[in-house]
C-alpha cells in the first residue's frame, strides 16, 4: 500500500505541481493543497493508532541513561559539518576555500572520533547501547542486504530525477524547433 501510494505520488505529483503553477492560484497553493489533507489525517494518527512502548514500565531516567551521547554528539557534528561543506561549497565560498575545506576535514576528523567511539569503550556505553552495531559490519548477511538496498534505490532514484528532465529537455526543444 505504500508502496502504491508512493508510486502514484512520484508520477502525479509532477503533473499536479505543473497544474499548480501554470493555474491562476500560483504555486503556493501546492503547498496549501497539504493543510486540509493534513487536518484530516491529524486525528487518526493522534487517536486512532495505538501507542507503542517497547520499554512499558522503565522509568525515563533509565531510558535517557540508555542514549549513547558520546556517539549521538559525534555523529550529529559529523553529520552537520559534511552538510554546511557540501552547502557552502559553490555557493557562498569556492571549493577550495578554507570553510569548506576545513568543514571536510572536521567532517572526517569527527567521523573517526564517532567510529572509535563505536568501537571501544566509552564511559557509560555498553555494547548493547552503542548507536552503531560494529559487529553488523562484519556480517555477510547485513552488508549484501545494504548492497541490495543502495543499488535498488538507486536505481529508483535515478528514474524519478532523470525522466522529468528528459521530457522538459525534448518537449522544450521540440517546441523551440516547430517554431
């Protein structure tokens, strides 16, 4: 069913945001569209789905000492600087500027610090507790499945991103041509 509802939005979603911004309304009103639609799915999602606690009876104290923060802080960090190198290269500084560059370095700098972190001790972590699995890495089933996941999607990807701009690159120069 997601799957489905997915698929339809992928291929309608482009034509209903075209008739949004060609259409007297303008474009903002592919954003007004989702108000209503989300006003009435609010409730369900509020009332209608039940809570689930995998956790029932553990107080929060317990559950907050269960947070691997060493590696939560570490990975967010290397998470953020990777992010503002690959935002501010080109645009606001040159690739080659000392921002961006030094925004890469600290990205690996902090994921080395994230990936030690994962794999010795740290205080108050355990090996159940850690953000990251390291053992995973090393099994064949986990990373052929990582395999599979990344080239499928990937390959979807590719078609959702690639097909618009081939039908906006031969419909405007068919139509620069008849003319």
């Amino acid at each position: 069913m997601t799957g489905a509802m997915w698929g339809l939005g992928t291929v309608l979603g482009p034509v209903i945001g075209g008739a949004f911004t060609t259409g007297h309304g303008g474009w903002r009103w592919a954003f007004y569209v989702n108000l209503p639609i989300g006003a009435l799915t609010a409730p369900i999602l509020l009332f209608l789905i039940p809570p689930f606690d995998g956790l029932k009876g553990t107080p929060v104290m317990k559950r907050l000492k269960m947070i691997d923060w060493t590696g939560l802080i570490l990975l967010c960090g290397a998470i953020c600087a990777l992010v503002l190198a690959l935002q501010f290269g080109g645009n606001q500084y040159a690739w080659n500027s000392g921002q961006v560059i030094g925004c890469f370095v600290t990205f690996g700098v902090v994921l080395i610090m994230f990936a030690f972190s994962q794999t010795l001790w740290m205080p108050g972590q355990t090996k159940q507790t850690r953000l990251f699995p390291v053992e995973m890495i090393f099994a064949r089933t986990p990373v052929l499945l990582f395999i599979l996941t990344a080239t499928g999607t990937t390959a979807v990807f590719l078609t959702i991103y690639y097909i618009p701009l081939y039908f906006q690159f031969t419909r405007v120069c068919y139509v620069v041509l008849l003319h």
